[in-house]
C-alpha cells in the first residue's frame, strides 16, 4: 500500500476544509466591502479554472499516446485571450449593464428574453456537462485508487457496487461543501467573492504541484531535458510522438484545426469560464493584465507533460501502466510518496475548483431556466401574492447541485471505464460549443433572431448527440453499437461516424464539423428569413451597441402602467425584504425623490426592478415575473424605433446642452475677464483724472490764494506784491505746461499724435537738445559733456519728438545735480540694429523702489523742491515716443552715485511697434 | 487608442492562428533537434511564448 | 494768541497760507510733510492744522489718525486738491472738523478757522 487511507482522507478534508475557510474570509471581506479578490491577478488565477483534472491527468495521458497533440486545447485559449479585450470585455459590459448571469441567460436575454432559448441552452449544458463532472470524479477517483492502493500500479482495480464506491460518497461530500458557499447569495450578480478566492488559491496549488512533479521527473529521475528528451529519441515509437503526424490518420491539419476552435469557444462558453471571467469579474480593466497571465498560466502547466509522459513512457514501458496517473505514478515508483500525495492535492485542487465552479454555474441555469419558468405556468404560483419565495430559490439551486453531481457519477459509474479523461472532456467541449454562434453573433449582429438561434441549437445539439454523444454511450457497451456500423434502419447514409457519407475524420472532428456547420447554417438562414419581434429587436439594440448607450440616455423599451405598490411586492418576493428596500431606496436616491412612496411607477422604474429580478431568476423569467405584476401594453416594433428615436433624441438633446452650457462658461468666463479689465482700465483712467485734477489745483490754489490777498489787502507792501506775482506767473507757466503735456500724453496713447518721421541723424538730435539747455547748465555750474561718434546712420523717427525726450531727460538731470559740481554725459553708441543714448548724471541717484516707479504718470521721485516745475509726466511721455519707435527705455541708478537715464532705438522698426505703443498706452 | 488597440489584437490573433495552422506549422515538423531538444514541439512552445509576450506587450502599454 | 500748524508740501501754498494767517494775528508753523507736522503737534501744540491730504513720508490722513485719538481738543482743517468725495469722507470719518477742497476762497478759509478757534474758547471762557 501506498499511502494509508485515512490519512489521504483526512489531508484530503483538510485541504477542503481550507479551501471552506478562504471562501468564508474571501466573503467576509466582500461584505467589509474590502474585497481580496479586486486584482487582476486573482482574476487571472481565477479563470484558470479552465485546467481541470483533466489537464492535471488528461494531458500527459494524451501526450503519452499522440504526443503534441495534447497542446491545441490550450492554443485555441491562447488565441482565444487575444482577443479577449474585444469580445470578453463586451460580454463582461453586458452582462454588468442586464445583470445577466450565466451563458443561458446570456444568450436568451439577447434573444427577447425567450424562455424557450433559456431552457434549451441550459438542457444542453446540463448533457454537455455531466460527462465533464463525471471526468473530475473518475480523475480524482482512479488517482485516490492509486495513491492508497498497491504499491505495484500495473494491478487493475476490482471493481466495486455502488454503494461501496468512495467516489459516490465524494461526490456528495463536494456537493455538501458547494451548498455551503455557492448558494448563500441569491442575487448571483453579487458575485462568489469567497469562492472565487478559493478557485484563485486552487489555481496556485494545482500549478505548483504539477511545476513540482514535473521538476521532479526531469531532474530528479533523468538527467534534465536533454537526457530525457535524448533517450526518447532513440526510442522510435517515442520519437514518433515529438512530430505533428506520428500516425496514418488523414486530414491532420483539419483536427488540428478543430480543436484548437473548439477550445477557443470553450473558453468563452464553458458556463465555469463564463462564470468565473464574465459575472465574477470585478472591475472590466482587469481583463488587461488576465488577457496575458491567464496564457502564461497555461504556458506553465503545459511546460512538462512532455517530459512527464516521455518519462511515464520510458520508465513503465509502453502499456504497462495507466498513462493518465503517470503524475503519480512516477513520484511513488521512486518512493516519493509525500510528493506523490502533494501532486494528488494538485489534482483534488484542479477536479474541485472545475467541480465547484460548473455546478454552480449550472445550478443557476438550472433553476432560473428551467425550473422557474415551468414553476411560473403554474398557475398557483403566479397569482399568489406576497410571500418571500428567496428560500425556495435556494433550495432549487441546492438540489440542482446536488443533482448534478449525482448525475455526474451515475455517468462515471455506467461510462467512465470506457474512455480516457480527454476524450470524455471534448464531448463536453463540442456541446458548448453550440452556443458559439448565437452568442458571437447576437453581440455584433442585430439581424439574428430567436428563430434562427432555436433552430440552430436543435440542429446542432441534435447532430452533436447523434454523431458524438450517442456513438459514446454505444460505445460504452450500454446501447446496441449496430446503429454505428450499419446506420439506423440500415440508412448507411446516417451512420453517426460517417455522416452522409463523410469519412476519414476522426469522430471529435467529424461531430464538430457536422454540428456547427449545421447550426451555423441553420441560424443564419432562418435569422435571414424571419423578423426579429419588438422584444428581441429591442434587446438586439441594447447588447450590440452597449459600449455606445453608458450614461443616464439608454432606452428604455417597456410601455404600459404600473403600480409601484406591485412592483415592491413583486421585488421583495424573489429579493427579500432587505434586498428590495435597497433596491427603491437606490432608485429614490438616483431621481433625487425623497422617499420610495414619492416614486413614480414609470418605466425606468419597471425596467430596473426587472433588471434587478434577472439577477435572482434570470431575465426570462423576470420578463414573465413583471409582465404579470403590471398592466404593460405590447410592445411593437414601432414602439422600439420610437423609443430608440426619442432615446437618442434625448441624447443628442442631452449633448447639444452640455455643449451649449460649456460655451455658455467660457462665454462667462470671457466676459468676466473682460469685465475685469474694463474695470481695471476705468479704475486706471480715474486715477489719472484724480492725478491731473490734483497737479492742475494745486498751482491755482496758490494764484487763487494770492490773488484774493492781494485784492483784500490793497496796502500790501509793493515788495510784496512783487515776489507774489512773480509766484503767480511760474505757477500760471507750470499749469500751461501741465496742460500741454497732459494733452499730448492724451494723443499718443490715443494715436491721435502726429509723426512727422524723416531719416533722422541722431547726432544732429543730440546737438539740437544740448545746445538749446547748455546756458540752464552753465548757470548752475555744472559741466555737460557729449561722447558720440560721427557718421551715424540715420534712423526713421520723428527728429522733434526725439529732442522732447532728450530735453526732458536733460533737463530731469539738470535739477538732481548739484550746484557747481554738476556732471553729465550723454553717450551715444551705435551698433548694427540701432543707436543707445544714455544721459548719466552725479545726483543723488534713485532708490529701486523709486526706479520702478519712475516712468509712472505723476510719480516724482526725489527731492520736493527740485521738481517744483515739473509735472510729473515728462518721463511717461518720452517712453511713450521710445516706444512709439519701436525701442526700449531705462534707467540704472545706485543711490548715492547718480543715475542713468537710456534709450534704444532700433533701425528697423517691428510692423506692430505702433500697435504695441498704444496698447502699453492703454494699460497705464 | 482604443480603437487601435482593437485593431492590434485583431492582427495578432490573425498572426497567431497563422502560426498555428497549415502550412506554418509544417514548417517545424522536421525530424530536427536544436539542443537536444526535439524542433517540433520547441517551436511550439516557442511561439506560444512570444505570443504571450506580445500580447502583454499590448495590453499593458500605456492607458488609452 | 493762537498757534496754527501749516502742514503742506507745496512751497507757494505755504507762503500764500502763511502770510494770509499772519495777516489774521495768529502765529504760524510750517511743516513740509507728514512727519514733520507730527513732530510740531507734539511740540509746539498747536490750536489748529492745515492739514494736506498729499504729503510725502506720511499723508494727511495718517497724521490725522496718528493725532485725533490723543488730542481731541486739536482743530484740524483738511486740505485737498483731489475733490473726491471719498477723501471728504474719509477726512471726516477719521475726525477733521473741516475739509477744503483747493483751490478755496481765502475769506472762507479764514472764517472757518475762527470759527474753530471760537469754538475752543468758548468752554473755556464759561
């Protein structure tokens, strides 16, 4: 004996017993609303569901007897995932935006909700997979036989009753275990987090075991790789299997072909891999990171069943021992038996993570489409108000599980001797493969019906059991095989194997092949000669182009009068109280309405109740369910193009206000903007007329003083009088100045100014200005030197205007500067571009705050007495002309060692320096 | 973005059922061994891998 | 015989100011900015101020502020050539007891300061 049972029992509980408590804390997590499986990661070791026992057994078996063949189950995923991003991520929107949850579902919501579709995919499933569950038992079965068996595995198993058999009684142990997680919720769109937590850690300890095994043949038992591969091809029949044809089958290519399409479509629609990928997925970015790591995952787990099964080959002996259990096998040949009972964890953890999942999975299909609708004719059930029936719901789930793992076994029990894991597993795979097409198409064709779709699956379905299904059974020894040699009623023509005719394929590939083309045909002929309903051509809008429809503007294809009173009865019925209050409440908050009695039974209303019940009882169902809680007219086609019509209406209404809004703000915030600058410029303007009213008052206020002195007081002593009217006429000399200066500072901000422009030479200006101001210099005693060159070349400017602003910068100099010891120099340099004047003095100098105010309208800086004559305006007006030509003007200063005044005039005048002049002008 | 997302997957799942089908295939199926290993099923891994890699490569550069 | 402060900037305001109080009989200070005027109110103690409201280093409205709250008694006549409204507002909120707008009529001015004056003396004499 290998192992003791009752030890393989006990770690075979506890693993399960841990698996129990990862669900448990996964769920307690979700409930937390801190979800441990929002990764996409888990997401990704989640769907790797896909490697069953199956894979875990089946492919080294396969790899054993046809080499590479064992590989395209996984290729056709890999392709599969490629595309993953375009076809998964629009199931997934979906089926979050309908809350549909399972593929039945899926596929009858598509097609008008029509419980005839929901019913028969599920009946299909339901054929389909029970030969797949009866996989996992037999696989965990013969490794369990194995592992606590007799140490030599060539012995063949006695065979057992029934009710000796340990696989029954594992079988009702998952069941028990799958009731226990699987069936809490009822809403299934509030997703499994526990047990996809658990599926996720399966998947980790189902690839390390088999990562472990494998390492451990390659490089424990034989030399590594090459050794191992070395060895095998010296060995002919072994070599053999290392090359694509190793066998006189014909037309390879197309087997190959098939099975890579069919696991392609597996994945998609095994109802675990939709369960697992499309309602449990969390957040729909996470297919991103899943579309890639769930390929590397099979990549890994695939990497040594060569070297297994090469080395199962080698070390028993082709035909000495079962190559499907080689994993074991191997590590308990070499004594390795704590790896050995590790691996078989890996191989519980692939059969029950697949177990788990599908039942739950079809459980669901189970009750909503199959039992519900068949409860609902009833007329009992219909028309009893009230009462929680979420119980019931339960319970048809529980027994569904429970049947099907019954049903799993009963078929292991009658079948599972007579074929290998994967042969066992394609039939699965061909069944579900029938909804390939009604699903595909319905997601990206609006002209499919319902019609075309149930002819479709009864044809395919039909040939799938009569070319594929039945063959297997027969060949199990339960049904008479004569129908397989000769046809029925000696029609050779429908032989299952050689249907009309067709021969040379093996039987996967000659099913597939009949069955879809079948289907496929069906479907699309029939969906060209009918017309879809208003019901389906409706839901056909919704799914094809539900990546257009997010936002508040879906339509909403439900017409008639409802009572919210109904629809609250209706809901608490299959959600429960809780569940339903939620649900009005959510709905109230949405609208804004301040309580669920505010609510208006509208159709938005009726269309989210509905949706909420397709999440407990699937959307047929539901449809039925609301159908008969309220008074609804019949929707018609018309009805679904004007619903569509107002609906994008709505849209585009929706749209043009967004846009109009937007412009509406940007307006806004223009005419803010300029509201601001207006008041700015107002503002400015104000100070500048309160500036001027001050500088022209103050010199009247002393002529007006004076004046009304000298009329009051005739006997004013002449002297008097004489130094009064001599303040008198510079006051009436400073306000004239004001005046003027005030006006031509007016015109040049406004462009008013005249410009009398001629080539201008700079030196001549220079001259003109100190010439006229020398003899002021030499009163004061103060030196003025010029340092400019000759033969300047002449600039375009207005020569008098120029003059003004050197007068002014002389004469500013002029009254800083001490008396006798006064110094000025004004340089002139040229350059390429144009001339630089500068007029330095030795005044004071001016501080840097003052430097920056300096070129301000009525900003004096220095000493009071010594601008007494001025205005406080010169310097602005003689930037303005500098800029007037395009050039620059400054001053550098360091207090204590004089300023300096300069400006720059460029030759060659930019186009908009007047422009740019006057909107300076503006600003200050 | 997205749409040329979709277009790139779209490409790749073509490439890589080229790769898996005939005639590509047959283009490995020699009786040839590159380091000891036997060519056929080398291939195949060897490109399933680099289909992995550029799909990754794909999904995960830069968000849309 | 009664002190009044000329606080202004302007050389020819202050001559005009100073020769039309002397006339008057009161005896003059002259101030040529905030500061300065500051400094004379608390030294000399002036009865009355004309007061500038554009002053450099400190303006009229400063030294008001600085003076009202420590002496109450002080008159002060504000001086502008800015004719806002705001600023006579702001004169009288800060406590000027009289605010001219420049340029003003001198007889005015002259009987507005008396007036000022006779009102100080008045409790006094009582």
């Amino acid at each position: 004996m290998n192992l003791p049972i009752g030890l393989v029992v006990a770690i075979s509980f506890a693993y399960l017993a841990l698996l129990f408590g990862i669900a448990w804390y996964g769920d307690r997590r979700a409930r937390q609303g801190r979800s441990i499986i929002s990764s996409p990661w888990v997401y990704a070791l989640s769907i790797a569901v896909y490697c069953t026992a199956w894979t875990y057994f089946g492919s080294v078996g396969r790899a054993s007897v046809e080499g590479v063949w064992f590989l395209p189950i996984y290729l056709g995923p890999m392709l599969a995932m490629i595309l993953a991003w375009v076809v998964v991520r629009k199931m997934i929107r979906i089926a979050k935006t309908y809350r549909i949850t399972s593929v039945a579902d899926f596929i009858a919501s598509r097609y008008g909700k029509n419980p005839v579709i929901a019913g028969l995919v599920t009946l299909i499933t339901v054929v389909g997979i029970v030969p797949y569950i009866a996989l996992q038992l037999k696989a965990i079965s013969a490794g369990f036989g194995l592992l606590t068996g007799p140490s030599d595995p060539t012995l063949t198993e006695a065979s057992v009753t029934w009710w000796q058999d340990s696989t029954l009684y594992m079988a009702l142990a998952l069941a028990g275990f799958i009731i226990l997680f699987g069936t809490r919720h009822l809403d299934m769109t509030e997703r499994h987090e526990g047990m996809v937590a658990a599926i996720a850690f399966e998947s980790i300890i189902k690839l390390v075991a088999f990562l472990a095994v494998g390492l451990f043949v390659t490089y424990g038992m034989f030399n590594g790789l090459g050794d191992l591969f070395g060895r095998a091809l010296n060995d002919p029949a072994i070599a053999q299997l290392m090359r694509f044809d190793h066998g006189a089958t014909p037309h390879l290519y197309s087997q190959w072909f098939a099975l890579i399409l069919l696991a392609m479509l597996s994945v998609l629609f095994l109802p675990r891999q939709f369960q697992v990928m499309v309602v449990e997925n969390v957040d729909e970015r996470h297919l991103k990171r899943a579309a890639w790591v769930f390929p590397l995952y099979l990549f890994l787990i695939n990497l040594f069943v060569l070297p297994i099964a090469i080395a199962g080959l080698i070390h028993f002996g082709p035909g000495q021992a079962n190559p499907d259990l080689f994993v074991l096998s191997l590590p308990l040949a070499e004594g390795a038996r704590w790896l050995a009972l590790f691996v078989f964890i890996g191989g519980l953890s692939a059969a029950t993570g697949m177990v788990i999942v599908e039942s739950i999975a079809v459980s669901t299909m189970i009750c909503n489409d199959l039992v519900m609708p068949a409860l609902l004719k009833t007329r009992r059930f219909r028309h009893r108000r009230g009462g929680d029936l979420t119980r019931l719901l339960k319970s048809i789930r529980r027994l569904a599980i429970v049947g099907l793992l019954l049903l799993g076994y009963l078929y292991f029990f009658l079948a599972g001797d007579a074929y290998a894991l994967v042969s066992i597993g394609l039939i699965s795979f061909a069944a579900v493969a029938q909804f390939a097409p009604a699903a595909l198409a319905g997601m990206y064709w609006k002209g499919a019906t319902s019609a075309g779709v149930l002819t479709g699956l009864a044809i395919g379905f039909g040939l799938w059991v009569w070319t594929l299904m039945l063959p297997s059974i027969a060949k199990s020894g339960w049904i008479a095989t004569g129908f397989l040699d000769h046809g029925p009623f000696g029609l050779a023509l429908l032989k299952p194997e050689q249907f009309l005719g067709l021969s040379g394929l093996d039987p996967l590939t000659h099913s597939l092949f009949w069955s879809l083309a079948g289907n496929l045909i069906a479907f699309v002929v029939v969906s060209f000669y009918t017309r879809p309903g208003a019901r389906e051509a409706s839901q056909a809008l919704l799914f094809v182009d539900v990546f257009d429809r997010s936002g508040g503007s879906e339509p909403v294809f439900w017409q008639g009068q409802a009572r919210v009173d109904d629809l609250v009865k209706l809901s608490e019925r299959f959600l429960g109280p809780d569940a339903a209050r939620r649900l009005f409440a959510e709905h109230a908050a949405d609208l804004g309405a301040s309580s669920i009695a505010a609510l208006e039974a509208d159709a938005r209303l009726v269309q989210r109740v509905e949706t909420r019940l397709a999440g407990a009882i699937g959307s047929a169902s539901a449809r039925v369910m609301v159908a008969s809680a309220v008074d609804e007219e019949p929707l018609e086609i018309d009805d679904v193009m004007r619903i569509l019509e107002e609906a994008s209406q709505l849209r585009a209404y929706s749209q043009a206000l967004e846009d109009k809004s937007r412009s509406l703000e940007q307006a806004t915030e223009k005419l803010k903007r300029a509201n601001e600058q207006l008041k700015s410029l107002d503002r400015l303007k104000d100070d500048f007329m309160s500036s001027v009213t001050h500088e022209l008052r103050t010199p009247l206020t002393s002529i007006r003083a004076l004046t009304e002195m000298m009329r009051d007081d005739p006997d004013m002593p002449t002297e008097q009088r004489q130094e009064f009217l001599g303040i008198m006429v510079a006051e009436s000399e400073r306000l004239s100045r004001l005046v003027g200066q005030v006006l031509d500072l007016a015109r040049i901000e406004a462009g008013h100014a005249e410009w009398h422009n001629s080539d201008v030479d700079m030196q001549a200006v220079v001259t003109q200005a100190v010439g006229s101001i020398s003899s002021r210099f030499e009163d004061k005693g103060a030196v003025l030197e010029v340092r400019a060159g000759s033969h300047f070349k002449p600039i375009r400017a207005d020569a008098d205007r120029l003059i003004q602003v050197l007068l002014n910068l002389l004469s500013n100099a002029l009254k800083v500067i001490p008396a006798n010891c006064g110094r000025v120099v004004v340089d002139v340099v040229e350059d390429d571009d144009g001339v630089t004047v500068e007029v330095a003095d030795n005044g004071p100098g001016i501080s840097l705050e003052e430097q920056a105010e300096v070129f301000d309208k009525f900003r004096q800086v220095g000493d009071r007495d010594q601008h007494r004559e001025g205005t406080g305006l010169g310097l602005p007006i003689s930037r303005q002309i500098i800029e007037h030509f395009g050039g620059r003007m400054w001053v550098e200063s360091e207090p204590g060692h004089g300023a300096t005044f300069g400006f720059y005039l460029p030759r060659k005048q930019k186009d908009d320096s007047r422009a740019e002049t006057q909107r300076l002008g503006e600003r200050q | 973005m997205k749409r040329a997302r979709s277009s790139r997957l779209v490409a790749l799942f073509c490439l890589g059922w080229l790769l898996f089908s005939f005639p590509v295939l047959s283009l490995w199926d020699r009786d040839v061994s590159l380091f000891g290993l036997p060519l056929f099923p080398l291939a195949l891994f060897l490109l399933w891998a680099a289909l992995i890699i550029a799909l990754a490569w794909l999904m995960e550069r830069g968000e849309s | 015989m009664k002190k009044i402060l000329i606080a202004d900037d302007e050389p020819n305001i202050v001559i005009s100011l100073e020769y039309l109080m002397k006339r008057e009989g009161f005896e003059v200070l002259i101030a040529r900015d905030g500061e300065e005027a500051l400094a004379l109110i608390e030294h000399e103690a002036p009865d009355l101020v004309l007061l500038d409201a554009m002053m450099p280093k400190k303006t009229g409205f400063d030294v008001l502020q600085a003076v009202r709250q420590k002496r109450s008694a002080l008159k002060i006549i504000m001086l502008t050539a800015k004719g806002r409204d705001t600023d006579m507002e702001k004169g009288r909120a800060l406590g000027a007891d009289d605010y001219m707008v420049k340029p003003f009529s001198t007889r005015e001015l002259v009987e507005r300061v008396r007036r000022l004056l006779d009102q100080t003396e008045s409790p006094s004499a009582s």
